[in-house]
C-alpha cells in the first residue's frame, strides 16, 4: 500500500537514515533542483523495469513535481513488492513551500 507523506513526514523520515527518496521528473527537471539524498530515476525508465533500478531499501519515497508521476512510480514499487512505500505529496512544488531546500548536484541514477 502507497503512504502520503507531507513534506515535513518525508523530511524527518530522510533524517532517520534508511530511506531511498526516487525522484522520478525527467533530467531537465532534476537539475533546477530535487530533494536531498534523492536518486534520480526518469518515470518512462523506471516503468521498463522497477524491480531492477530501485535499491533495495527498507523505506522508499517517490517525488515527482506535484506528486502524480510518483504516485504512479509508487504504485508499481507496491506492486513489485516492496514493503514501505511513500508518495510525497504535492512533490518538489510542496517541498518548497514548506520552506526546505533542494539539492542541485549532478544526476545519480543506477543509469550511471
């Protein structure tokens, strides 16, 4: 089952360790800036084959920009198996407007 998370639940849940955060926007978006510790992981790449690009964390947090291609990400991860699986609600866009800041570090994804 996919779990909402605010951004300020997906903030304190990346500070604990343990977490994957996959953000799942297009290149020319992860570079006007993403989550801290995110990996990036291109929605149309991640749907060829999830099982194979997703670390085996225990927890996993899919961001997209609003939050509906994450959605999507998260959904096949649930369907995939993975046990703890999170959407950040309303994305990138609500991180910011939560007041916390994003990473602008080059691209790290499994394509690498």
């Amino acid at each position: 089952m996919v779990k909402p998370l605010s951004p300020k639940q997906a903030s304190e849940r990346i500070a604990q360790g343990g977490v994957e955060v996959i953000d799942v926007r297009d290149p020319h978006e992860w570079i006007e800036g993403h989550v801290p510790t995110a990996h990036l992981f291109p929605l149309g790449q991640f749907r060829q084959n999830p099982k194979a690009l997703v670390p085996q964390a225990p927890v996993l947090i899919f961001v997209c920009a609003a939050g509906v291609r994450s959605e999507t990400a998260a959904r096949l991860a649930d369907q995939q198996g993975f046990k703890e699986v999170y959407n950040l609600t309303g994305g990138t866009r609500a991180w910011v407007k939560a007041g916390f800041a994003l990473d602008h570090e080059p691209a790290v994804s499994a394509a690498e």
